[in-house]
C-alpha cells in the first residue's frame, strides 16, 4: 500500500501480503522474516511518487475511493496479479526488443537482482535479510555459486590483510 512506502528514508515495508489465490484480501507473510525493509534508491521513490501522483488524478476523476491505498490496481480497481504483471512485462520487453525466448518474468527479476548485488561484492548476509529469506543457508544454496566469483577476490584481500600483521 502506499502507506507502506517510506519516502523521507526511502524505504519499502513489507508487512502482509495479498491473498491472490482466495480472495480474501491481506494475509500475514509467507514467514516471519519475509516481514521486512527494503532500501530502495531515490530515483524509485521518485518514480513511486509520480505513480501515486497519477493515481490519484485518475481516482479523483472518476470518483474511485480506495480504503486499502493499493499501489497497484488495475482499470476495473481489483489488485493486479502475478500473471497480469508478467504480461505487462512481456509486452514491455518486446517493445524493446527482447526477443521471446530471452525475456525474464518477475520472479526472473528477482534472481537477476541477487546476482547483481552479489557481482557488485554486496554482502551475502544483507542480500539474505533483503529477500526476506528466515536463514542465510537458503540464499547460499540458491546463490552460492555466484559467490564463486568473489573468492578470488576476497582471497587476496584476506591475504593483504595478512600481510599487514
């Protein structure tokens, strides 16, 4: 909801989730440590402000009203779904040229934005509390062998360390 977006630190709370498969509304997250903040750099909040600003253009005027504050509504006013998101998104990723077989999902962007973290030396422990993972076992299962690439790297700045004993 937008009140979950934090624009002075610029944070995102995740705090519930949204019950897609019933329709009953909000539901608690997928586990306790799933409840969690997301640093997020300016140019999203920017970007989420506009969005709102749009928002409530458009709702002011036709006259919706919406108790929940969702983000993400579609033009009949019910929550948008995974498989909607992904269509936009495919859409999105043939306007621009990306062919069929190379385009990713939303769950894709999710792996993609682990392993930039990792590739840009971002720490494991950090990434973990990040995905809302309850253990760091989990994320180096999943990401360990992205970690292989920083060995090296951590390696000589281990043994420099050394050296300056």
């Amino acid at each position: 909801t937008w009140a979950d977006i934090d624009t002075i630190n610029n944070v995102i709370h995740v705090t519930r989730s949204w019950d897609h498969q019933y329709g009953t509304g909000f539901k608690p997250t997928k586990t306790e440590a799933s409840i969690r903040d997301i640093e997020v750099s300016s140019a999203v909040i920017k970007l989420l402000e506009r969005i709102h600003q749009e928002q409530m253009a458009a709702y002011l005027r036709t006259g919706y009203r919406d108790a929940d504050q969702m983000i993400m509504r579609n033009q009949w006013h019910t929550v948008i779904t995974d498989t909607a998101c992904n269509k936009a998104l495919a859409i999105l990723q043939s306007d621009a040229g990306i062919p069929k077989e190379k385009q990713i999902t939303f769950h894709g962007l999710r792996h993609s934005h682990v392993s930039y973290l990792i590739s840009q030396g971002i720490d494991i422990y950090y990434i973990s509390k990040r995905l809302g993972h309850s253990d760091i076992t989990i994320t180096m299962r999943v990401y360990g062998h992205l970690l292989d690439s920083q060995k090296k790297k951590e390696a000589f700045k281990a043994t420099a360390a050394m050296d300056r004993l």
